[in-house]
C-alpha cells in the first residue's frame, strides 16, 4: 500500500458536549483517517467508537446538493431572494413576531451569533430558539440563579483531582464516552476514588461505581435536599463560606429538612436502600474533593432547574466550589450547545451573556451593532414556538440544522404545524429527514469536516473545527446563508463579514464591551478580548482555550471559576435556592401505568443522518427496542424479541421488545435515534409528553406515562 503522507490537520469532533479534538487527513477513497489529538486537553488523544468512526461517515449519500423551492431545484440567488422576500412580506403584513428561527446545537458559534443578529437585532423578534433548549437549558436557569451567570465553574481535570465523582441523570459511559474513560483511568490508577451513579436504571457506567442509586425518576431534588439535610445535621455545612460568600441557606436550608430530615421516609420517597442513601451521603459530607457530574436525567425534566439548583445547594454549602477537584459539573449533549448559550441562542438571552430584560445591556447591544430594531422582549421557547406555529400565529419559521419532526416532544404536533405554516425553510446538509419532508424551500449547508469556525465544550474550552474536504454540491456555510438573506432584507451594512473569522471576531470583541457602569452585573464572566483582534492566521491556528481570555498577550488559562469566592452577581454573593420535591408534571394513571425513559445508545448520535451511514457503528444496537423489566412482560404479556405497541395522549408506536433487568418494575426505556424516515420504528417524540420546566422551558424526555401492549 502507499503510505498516505498528507499532513494531518486538528479540528474537533461532530458530536458530544465533551469536545474531543482529534487529528483527521483525507484518504485516497475520500474518506478520511481519524485518531485522537494527544494535545487536546478535553481528550488527549483519546476518542470514543463515534469520533473513531467519523472518517467512514464522510460520504456524499444522502447529502443535500441543491437549493430547491417547493421541490424544484434552483440556484443559490433565487432561493435567497425567495426567503428574503417571503420573510418581508410576512414581516410586513404580521409584524416581526410573525417570523421565527429554531438553530441547532450543531451550528458553530459563528453561525449561532449571525443568526441571533439578524433575528433579535434586526428583524427585532425575539423567536429564535435552539434545540439546545432540549439539551441545557435547566441548567442555564439553574446557573443564573445561583451565580448570576450562565457559568461552568470546573474543568475536565477535577476528574483527576477529586476524591468522589457523582455522576446524576447521566449514562456517561455511552454519552460522554471520553469522560467516562478519563473516570475509569482514574479508578485504576486510585481505587480509593469513590465513584456513585445516580440513575433509576442500570446502565454501563454503574460498572465504574462503587454504588449505584437507582431513584424514582424526577426524584433527584428530594435526593439532594436530602443530602443538604444531612450535611447540616453532621455540622458539614461551611458555616464561614456560607456567611461570606452566599445568601438564602437559612431557606434552602428549611426547605430541604421538609423533603429530606427523616431518612426512612426519604428512602421510601426514592425508592431506594436506607443503607445506600446513607452511605452515598456519608461519603459525600466527608470527602472535600467532591465532583458532582449531571446531564440529561436532571435537565430533561418538568422540574429540571429545580433539581439543577438542588445539586448547586449541596456544593455551596460546603463550599465545595471553584477549587481543584470540586465542584458542580453540567455537561452539554451537542458539540456546540455551549457555543450557543455564550451568543444569544436561546430565546430569552442576548449575545455575549448579557441579558434581554437588562436596560444596560439592552443599549450596549443596540449601540455594539448599530441598530434601533434590537427585540427588548424574549421570544417563544423551543415548545411554544412551535405551538405558536401550530396556532398560525408564525407564518414563517427557518429551521438550521435541526430535525425537530423527530426530536422534540408529542412529534406529531410538530409535523401537523409545519405542514400548516405558509413557509417552512430548512438548511441542513442532509436532504431526506422528517423535516426537509415539510419544507418550502431547501438550503444545502455544509457539515461537519466541510465547515470552519468554533465551538465551545462543557468546560468552557473553545476548539477549532476545520475544513478538511471539499463540499459536495452547492452547500454553503450556514453564516454565509443567513448574511445573503439579511443583505436581501436590507441590513447589509451589519452582515458584511467577508470569513467566518470576522464573525467570531466582532463576537469577541463584543465581550469587552464596558459594562462596568451596569447595577444588574458587575462583573463579566464570558471574557474574550484576548482573543479579539487576531489575523487570519492567528484565528485558522487558534489552539483550544478555555474562557474567560481577558488578555491576548498571557492566555492564562482560567480553569475554575469563583476560586476567590465572588460570583456574578450584584453583591458578589452566590444565591442558594430554595427547592422543594414535586413530582413530575404528568400523572401515571390506570390507563397509561408505566413510565417511559427515553435517551442515547453508545454507538449513535440523534436522528442517525450521521452515525448511521457507518457500518461499524450499526453494528452494536441495530434497530430499535423498548427495555421491559420481567415483571412487567409477564404482567402484560410481552415477550423478548417480538414487537409491543405503546401508546399514550400524545402518540402511538411499535416497537421490539427487549426484556431486561436494567429497568426497575413500572419503567421502560427507548433509545431517541430512530425516525420516520426509517421504515417500521416508532419515534419515541411521537409518545413524549410536551410538558416543560416552567422556568427553564425544557421538555421532560425522561418521564412520560405510556401504555404497553402487545402488537
Ligand atoms: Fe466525540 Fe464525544 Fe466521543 Fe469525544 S466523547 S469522541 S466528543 S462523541
């Protein structure tokens, strides 16, 4: 064989929040060599089997080569006139509340701040929301509630440094996979290091705990008030760091006893073994360097912020924050639902972590971008965007890509809405998913390995993803998409950005905006003026950074936050607060008995448009399947292997059943990936109940009654 020569060229992977950076050069057969970046410090030289396997999956089948108007191909000019045009007239004749975006966590940071540019700062609608609503928005409230900001304190080495690591509402082995080995690593070199996974089913990463607490679901903040409870019964509370550096432990305090003083019946309440609760938190009240991991099984839920804020109680009390080998830790889904979070993503936020209900903030944005349009009002989140939709009252929605037919909550809704709504506009790179089906017009954008920008991790670090291939068609970026239509709408003067390294420089620079004379925030957390001002060089050859950057000059890195005990709040202090256990928002009744969890398999990623175009990677689970604990087959009639039909309020579907004793009794479990598209398999969105978390918006995906019959 020839050996392959080509230099290798560093970018960061497609999926997970955990961000690995890997090294990639293109093969003969168009594919490319993957190994791991042995200088990324999210992964050193370590990859998952889905970074691994990202090499095979980068082939022209399926892509999306064209722009097309009502399934008539087209040329780029008339597709961007037609969507300029059409958002105009709506504009127009309804108002800018009429119009509405739904981004992805998969779009890089360059491409989330155009986007929330055009539709907050010039079309002044506030309706721009992302599926990283789905992945972390709870823990956005949660954060802002505590510290004033949307901040992560840790970093990826407290892993190293920490004497127990709880890991809550997370399957980590399977979807942070990377992480998961860095914990194991740690096992093996010292055992002593005390691992809990906190999950109602059994799932790989109990092989790495040395106790596993299987709680009711939507069960966690009784868990932790129990554990604050506890913490101030056995004099473990930081008396001193609680007064100089916190407010409102008194209350949280009062709270947690109602939920969590007596132990047998808080045992009782989770479902769990006395002896288990109360070692889980006797190790956690003496062990200093304590890591507390969580993800989805909390933020996914009706009482997600709650339970965000339950955890960050815990730490604050012990003052068990910002230090090496402590801390509160949430980790992100997508590759880029930090990036999105740090320029304005989310519906209710604005660039740069400043805020939409901030008069201060508000000026300096509109002054920052030269506009009198900027929105002073937060627009529909990710669910009632789309209910607004089903409701007519948006009569125009881009969505980027993003397949919301299949991942958000009660689908079908989402597909009758988008069948109804006068102009769906889709950019994805892939041209068959449930929702290019329901789109006006098509716009193909580039993907993974085709684009160029950044993203930002779980622990702050932003990364360079690279070109590293040519791209097939006419895909364009999605930065570039969206300032052609903002030119055609008229605002070309503040969508002139001739590369995507002058869009993440005016994003930086918009960090150092003076916010000094603000009463709402004092201090900055999100930082980046150190990395403002940097040549086309500097920016293709930028190596991955954690923020803040305040100064070009050291790039100190900042790998924890509030280690001097001051937060991002007016007065410094962090906040704790006051949380009470409230079940989740949907009952389970006679007729729908069971709860239905749903999350990710190792080997795929969302709606499959990637990961399965790799054989390898189909090869672990191949088809979908519904975990039914034995008592529950035998109670309704199931059998292992032959299909089950669920059904629910909001949806129906089939699916094969897969009898295990890693689901509790009145509990089952269905992988997210599989889609419509794909023959025979039931969405699982199509049964998720549309409930969300009155604070944070995000949908409960992890507790939704279902029936179960067989088929
Ligand atoms: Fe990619 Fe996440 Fe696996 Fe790292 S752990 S290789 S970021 S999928």
């Amino acid at each position: 064989a020839v050996p392959n020569i080509t230099p290798w060229t560093k970018s960061t992977c497609a999926y997970c929040g955990v961000g690995c950076g890997l090294e990639a050069r293109p093969k003969s057969n168009g594919q490319l060599e993957i190994r791991g970046d042995k200088d990324h410090p999210a992964n050193y030289g370590r990859l998952c089997s889905k970074g691994m396997a990202l090499g095979e999956t980068v082939i022209p089948d399926g892509r999306l080569l064209h722009p097309s108007i009502s399934g008539v191909r087209t040329d780029w000019n008339s597709a961007l006139d037609h969507v300029a045009k059409s958002f105009q007239e709506t504009i127009a004749e309804h108002g800018p509340d009429s119009v509405a975006f739904y981004v992805s966590g998969q779009l890089l940071t360059e491409d989330y701040y155009v986007a929330n540019k055009l539709m907050k700062g010039f079309i002044g609608s506030g309706n721009i929301d992302t599926n990283s609503r789905l992945c972390m928005s709870s823990s956005v409230a949660g954060h802002k509630r505590a510290f004033g900001t949307d901040t992560v304190p840790g970093c990826y080495e407290d892993l190293e440094l920490a004497d127990m690591i709880v890991i809550t509402g997370s399957n980590l082995a399977w979807c942070h996979p990377v992480l998961y080995q860095r914990i194991k690593a740690v096992k093996e070199l010292r055992p002593e290091v005390k691992v809990v996974s906190i999950d109602p089913r059994v799932t790989d990463t109990c092989e790495v705990a040395d106790l596993h607490i299987a709680l009711q679901p939507g069960s966690d903040v009784a868990l932790f008030n129990g554990l604050l409870s506890h913490l101030a019964s056995c004099q473990k509370v930081d008396e001193h760091y609680v007064q100089e550096h916190t407010e409102g432990y008194n209350r949280a305090l009062m709270h947690a006893l109602e939920d969590g003083c007596n132990a047998d019946a808080l045992a009782e309440t989770l479902g769990v073994r006395l002896d288990d609760l109360k070692q889980f938190f006797d190790w956690f009240a003496h062990t200093e360097k304590v890591v507390t991991l969580y993800s989805q099984g909390v933020n996914q839920s009706s009482r997600g912020a709650d339970k965000v804020n339950s955890i960050l109680n815990c730490h604050l009390a012990t003052g068990r924050i910002g230090k090496p080998g402590c801390g509160p830790f949430s980790l992100t889904g997508q590759p880029n639902a930090m990036g999105g979070r740090e320029v304005g993503g989310l519906a209710n936020t604005l660039a740069a972590h400043m805020e939409l209900d901030n008069p201060y903030h508000h000026q300096l944005v509109s002054n920052y971008w030269q506009t009198d349009n900027l929105t002073a009002t937060a627009g529909y989140k990710a669910i009632d965007l789309f209910d607004a939709i089903d409701r007519g009252q948006i009569k125009a929605v881009w969505i980027m890509a993003t397949n919301p037919v299949v991942s958000l909550p009660d689908a079908d809704k989402i597909k009758r809405a988008l069948t109804h709504c006068p102009l769906v506009v889709v950019s994805d790179c892939i041209a068959d998913t449930d929702t290019t089906r329901c789109a006006d017009v098509l716009l193909p954008a580039q993907g993974w390995s085709e684009k160029s920008g950044t993203v930002t991790n779980s622990e702050r670090r932003i990364s360079r993803q690279r070109r590293l291939l040519p791209t097939p068609g006419e895909g364009k970026p999605d930065w570039w998409i969206m300032c052609e239509v903002a030119k055609r709408m008229g605002f070309g003067h503040a969508f002139n950005f001739l590369h995507e390294g002058e869009v993440f420089d005016e994003y930086a620079r918009m960090t150092g905006l003076d916010y000094s004379n603000d009463q709402l925030q004092v201090n900055r957390d999100l930082d980046l003026t150190g990395l403002s001002g940097l040549s086309t060089k500097e920016y293709a050859q930028m190596p991955p950074q954690q923020w803040p950057v305040p100064q070009k000059a050291t790039r100190i890195e900042h790998k924890r936050l509030f280690a001097d005990g001051r937060f991002f709040t007016p007065n410094g202090k962090a906040q704790f607060v006051a949380v009470r256990y409230k079940a989740p928002a949907s009952k389970l009744s006679n007729k729908y008995p069971l709860s239905l969890n749903s999350g990710r398999i190792r080997d795929q990623w969302h709606t499959m448009t990637r990961t399965g175009l790799s054989t390898r990677l189909g090869a672990h689970l191949p088809e979908p399947y519904i975990s039914v604990n034995q008592t529950d087959a035998e109670l309704y009639g199931l059998e292992n292997g032959k299909i089950a039909a669920l059904s629910n309020e909001w949806g129906y579907a089939r699916i094969r059943v897969d009898v295990s004793s890693k689901v509790a009794p009145g509990q089952l479990f269905m992988p997210i990936h599989w889609t419509g598209v794909m023959a025979s398999a039931g969405r699982v969105c199509s049964l998720v109940s549309p409930d969300t978390d009155a604070v944070s918006g995000q949908p409960e995906f992890k507790f939704t009654p279902v029936a179960i019959k067989p088929w």
